[in-house]
C-alpha cells in the first residue's frame, strides 16, 4: 500500500519543503551522522541497480546500516524520498547552447540532455507524476525549456505544451528501454537477441500476404535479419546501435516533433 503523501508547515508536500530546504529534519539520537543526503544517495544506488521495486525504507536502511526508524527522523516516508531521488538524480540542467543559436537548438539539446538523464536512471519514469515540476531542479530543468521558447512566439499555453510533448516523448523512449531491461534481467537473453527474434518472429507470422506494408517493411532491406536498423534508425548513434537506447529511434522522433513545432510557430507568426 502507497504511503499517504505528508504536508509539511509550509502547506507542501513534505519532500518538497525538504528538497527546497524549507523544512529541516533534524537528526537525533545514535544516528546523529545520518542526513537526508546521505539516504538519498544511497536509495538512487538501490534503484539504479535492481529497479524501484527493490526500494524500501527498510533495504534502505540496510545499507546504510541504521534501524528503518532512523530513516524517518530526516526523510518524511517512502513518497517524500522518491522526490528527493529524482531531484538528485536529475541534477541541475546541463548548459545549452547561446540564444543566438534559436529556440531548436536549445529544444533539441534540452530533450537530448533530459533523455541521457533518464536513461542513467531508468527507475525515474516508474515514478508515477502527481503533479507538475515541484522540485528545484525540476523547476530549474522547466525554466530552461521555457526560456528556449521565449522569442518563439507562442503563448504560455502552447510554450507549456511543448514541454510536456518533448518531456513526455523522451519519458516513453526510456520507458520501453526500462521494460526491455526488466525483461532481459528476467528471461536472460539480450536486447540484441530478443529484437532479433521479434523479427524472425514478425516475418513467420505474416507471411500470408494479409499484412503487405509490414511485408514491404521487411523486405525493404532497411530492417535486418538481425535486428539492427539501417542508417535512418542509427541516428541516435554509433555508441547506441543495435542497443535499447535507439529502439525508439530517439532523434528521428525528436526531430519529428521539432518539425511540427517549427510550423506552429511559423502559422502563427503568419497570422500575426
């Protein structure tokens, strides 16, 4: 059973207040050396290792070789932890390039850093969104996507909207590489030798002449036996090919939604 979220005196939630340094917690007893840093750290290294499905205030606990009960003198409950893990795990926006350089460039390098981020933390898309960014560096990751679209012309709601398509695309890429690593922990085989056999699979079952466009995918040559995309589907890539992380062929859809992005802005420049 989730634990029920906590509201701190400030009226936000408890892991909020802490990750903003608006509610201390402040240690006591035998565990004085223990902070909320030092549980965070440790709870990011139980997650990025087995999955968020290995977490809990007790295995936490453990590793850091307190009792369970010394967890909550600094960190609310397991809710208010896993906000202060995703704000540490995200860290503070890397630095994109000059305004000069345009409101795509600055997009395309924000989605491409807030994929990386995700993908070194796969645990980070199992945690259900409640709300909008909350966390410091949440908020921070949001003003500087609003910030690439400030001279774009569109308005708050339409700015707001290509955060949540950019942030919300990347989120499902890494979700399907997070599915394809429980899966291999799992079953044993391979990302490599699981896609290959989805394809021998996909050519077997539809050889009938009842799917023609998938018939014509497979026989273009641009899908291998193996697996592996032709040039289009490698654009994420050299150190990426044949891998999970350009099984959603990351830039081709990035790209995709730039593009639709770029004539918004340019319609309503036109109706201006």
């Amino acid at each position: 059973m989730a634990e029920r979220e906590q509201q701190s005196p400030t009226g936000l939630p408890a892991g909020v207040a802490a990750a903003w340094g608006l509610e201390e917690r402040p240690g006591r007893g035998p565990a004085r050396g223990l902070d909320a840093r030092r549980i965070v750290a440790a709870a990011i290294a139980v997650a990025d290792a087995e999955g968020l499905g290995a977490l809990s205030m007790s295995r936490v606990a453990a590793e850091i070789g307190v009792s369970t009960m010394a967890l909550y003198r600094h960190v609310a409950g397991k809710e208010d932890l896993l906000i202060l893990m995703e704000d540490a795990a995200i860290g503070v926006p890397v630095p994109g390039p000059p305004a000069e350089d345009g409101w795509r460039a600055g997009m395309e390098h924000w989605a491409h850093a807030y994929h990386a981020v995700l993908q070194r933390h796969l645990w980070i898309v199992r945690i259900p969104i409640g709300t909008p960014p909350l966390s410091p560096h949440g908020v921070e990751w949001m003003e500087q996507a609003l910030a690439c679209l400030r001279e774009t012309g569109l308005d708050a709601e339409q700015k707001l909207g290509v955060l949540i398509t950019l942030s919300g695309y990347a989120r499902s890429n890494v979700a399907l590489m997070a599915d394809i690593a429980e899966a291999s922990r799992r079953d044993g085989p391979g990302w490599q030798d699981a896609e290959r056999r989805y394809w021998q699979l996909l050519r077997q079952l539809t050889g009938t002449g009842r799917f023609p466009a998938i018939r014509e995918m497979l026989d273009s040559g641009e899908v291998r036996e193996d697996g592996a995309a032709g040039a289009e589907g490698a654009a994420d890539g050299p150190e990426h090919a044949g891998s999970p992380a350009d099984t959603g062929g990351f830039t081709f859809g990035l790209t995709t939604i730039l593009d639709g992005v770029e004539a918004l802005i340019a319609a309503r420049a036109e109706r201006e």
